[in-house]
C-alpha cells in the first residue's frame, strides 16, 4: 500500500475512533475491534451483524438497538466503526498475504 493511502487510512480510523460523536469512545473502539464484551450491550447484535454479515442488516436490526436506547446517531458512529475495523483487519490479511506470496 501507498504510503499516502496508509497515512489516509490512518486519518480516516483516528477521526471514527477519537473525533466528536454522541456515542463514547471506549464503545467506538470496541465496535471497531467487535468486541463484543465491551460493545454496549443493546448494540451487539447490530454490531455483530455488521461485522459478519453486513449484507444482512435490516431495518428490524437498527429498531433493536433503537428500543434498547441507543439513539440514531451513536448507532450510525458504531456501525461505522465496525465496518472500518472489519475492512482493516481484511485488508491487512489480503495485504499479509501478498507479502507471504511475494517472498515465497
């Protein structure tokens, strides 16, 4: 990867994890890891969800976590963070594994 892309990505995950939002940062960050002990509990299984299955979401998903008491906005700032956190950890395995490739 590009050393501006690296740097951009860099941003991009800082200002998700650490940048203002509604919803608290200890909770951004376990939703970026899907650590699902520390993901707010009314959240997990969006939050799950988004990491595993993106594709399956459903409005009845996002009420869930609406009538657990999480508002619109923290749960827009989780979602975001999971997917952030699920496409870096992908990316840095496809990335390991051209590295492995190339040196073998």
């Amino acid at each position: 990867m590009s050393e501006a892309a690296h740097r951009l990505r860099s941003v991009v995950v800082e200002r998700a994890l650490h940048g203002p939002g509604r919803s608290k940062g200890d909770a951004r960050r376990a939703a970026f890891d899907n650590d699902q002990k520390r993901v707010p509990e009314g959240a997990r299984p969006l939050i799950d969800k988004v990491a595993r299955h993106a594709y399956k979401v459903t409005d009845e998903d996002v009420a869930a976590a609406k009538v657990a008491g999480l508002s619109e906005d923290e749960i827009f700032e989780l979602c975001v963070c999971t997917a952030l956190g699920q496409a870096t950890r992908q990316l840095d395995s496809a990335l390991a594994a051209l590295d492995e490739a190339v040196r073998s």
